[in-house]
C-alpha cells in the first residue's frame, strides 16, 4: 500500500491518521451499502416494470398473431380475387383491343371515305364550276339566238308587211294605169296616149321602188338605200319617154311611194312632203337620208302607228 512506506513524526500523528482512514472507508462502505439498497429497489422496481411491459408485449403479441393471422386470410382471399379480377381485367382488356383494332380499322375505312368524299366534293365542284359555265355559256347563246330569232321575226314580219306593201302598190298601180289611160281618153287632144310598152315601163318602175332586198336592212351597207320618191319620178319620167303626167297621176303615185316609205320606216320630213306633193313640170330632187332606221325602230315605228 502507499501508506505502509509513510512515515510519522509521533504514534498520536499515525493514531489520527488511521483513524480518519478508517471513517473515510467507513463512509464509504455505507454510501456503497445505501448505494446497493437504491440499486435493488430500482432493480426490482425495474424487473416489476419489465414484467408488466413483458406481459403487456406478450398480449400484444397474442393480439399482433391473431390480426396476422387474420390478414393472412384476408390476404388469401384478397389474393383469390385479385387473381379472379386480374383473369377478369385481362379478358376485359383483350376484348378492348379487339374494339380498338376494330375502331381503328372502322376509323381508317371513315378517313378513306371522308378523303375520298373530299374528292369526289372537289370533282363536283368543278364540275358544277363548268356546268355553270357551260350553262352561262349556253344561256349567252341562248339570248343571242332568241335576240337572233326576235330579228328574224321582225325582219319576217318587215318582209311580210313589204310584201303586202308591194302587192297594194302593184294594185295601186294598176288602178293608177287605168286612170291614167281614162283620163289619157279624155285628154286625147292635147296629149298623145302612151304606148303599152311605156306603161308597162311604168308597172316596171313602180315594182322596182317597191320591190323589198334579200340582204336584211341592219346589215346592208351605208352606200345601200331603198329607192327615193325623186329616183322614182326619174325613172318614171324616163320610162315614159320624157312625156309629163298629170297633177292628178303625180299626186297619186307619190302619194303611194309616201306610203311606201312610211311602211318601211323612213320618216319623211316636211319640206321633203311639200316637195313630193308639188305637181310641176320637170325632174324634182329630193333629200336624202343617210341614215335608215334598224328592224327594232321600224317595228317600234308600225306599233306606234299601226
């Protein structure tokens, strides 16, 4: 030990001095006593403690294996449908496919159409674009031959109204030459009566200032005219051999080239009226018009007249 090498001074010094060695190991001896005391009844208080939370763990335990063994069964069963589910889905799933092969199959065949029907709708337009063209077309040609065929019939009805025109101017003429020949009887003293041959020079004249052209008048030249009432008188006076008419033969067969002219449309002017009326001696000129009126105003002329 490290006190048996010390030494003291007296006997009293090493009384005192294991004196209070001995209490020191004294104390301590009792705090590791009371020290003990404290660890066994916290050592039993422990192992109580212990005990209770062992049995609490073993009713745990208990309570733990019955819910496991409750799950597992549950587990089992939830396993028997999952597996009757996962049966049931995998059916399910292949009869979806099988839709969706048939949807997509049926949406190809609806594309195929639609593009399809596109085209045919592109075609039909432009077939309806060349209908209407073709009927625009049509109806252009339509209108001009209905504009064509209204010409043809104002010319027809202008052909045959000359015609009429011609047949009473023939008439006329006629009845001029009969009273040209009476009254010719009449005055037979002072005027020599004109040969057959100048009369029917006369009929002659009358026809050709009467007589209507083949060419229609709206596509007859400018240079192109009917026969004036002047050209008339000449060409009567000149088939009758220079001879003067009368005043009562001039009157009348101007008066039947007036209506002559009046039928074909040729408006006459008033002074030309007096001019054609004026039953002097001699060759009369007359003015003329450059400017004949079309079938439409002809028409529009016997309407307003007629």
């Amino acid at each position: 030990m490290e006190d048996s090498g010390k030494t003291f001074s007296s006997e009293e010094e090493e009384a005192n001095y294991w004196k209070d060695l001995a209490m020191t190991y004294k104390q301590r001896a009792e705090n590791t006593q009371e020290e003990l005391r404290e660890f066994q009844e916290g050592s039993r208080e422990y192992e109580a403690e212990l005990e209770t939370q062992l049995q609490q763990i073993e009713t745990r335990n208990r309570d733990l294996l019955s819910e496991n063994n409750r799950l597992r069964m549950e587990l089992e069963t939830i396993k028997e449908k999952f597996e009757t589910q996962h049966s049931e889905g995998y059916r399910q799933i292949s009869a979806l496919e099988d839709d969706l092969a048939q949807t997509k199959a049926i949406k190809d065949q609806l594309q195929k159409y639609i593009r399809e029907l596109e085209q045919a709708n592109d075609d039909l337009e432009r077939a309806k674009r060349a209908t209407i063209m073709s009927l625009e077309d049509f109806e252009q040609r339509l209108n001009q031959a209905i504009e064509r065929n209204a010409f043809l019939e104002s010319e027809l009805d202008e052909k045959e109204n000359l015609l009429e025109s011609v047949q009473r101017l023939k008439d006329e003429a006629r009845d001029l030459r009969q009273e040209l020949a009476v009254q010719q009887k009449q005055e037979k003293p002072r005027t020599p009566m004109p040969s057959s041959v100048e009369a029917e020079r006369t009929d002659t004249a009358v026809q050709a200032t009467g007589s209507v052209p083949s060419t229609p008048i709206a596509h007859r030249g400018p240079s192109t005219s009917l026969n004036t009432p002047g050209t008339f008188r000449r060409g009567l006076d000149d088939s009758m051999g220079g001879t003067p008419l009368t005043p009562a033969a001039r009157i009348s067969a101007l008066n039947i080239v007036g209506d002559l002219l009046r039928k074909v449309g040729v408006r006459l002017p008033p002074p030309w009226m007096k001019m054609c009326f004026s039953a002097g001696p001699g060759v009369q000129t007359f003015p003329k018009s450059n400017k004949w009126p079309s079938l439409r105003t002809a028409k529009q002329h016997r309407r307003a007249s007629g």
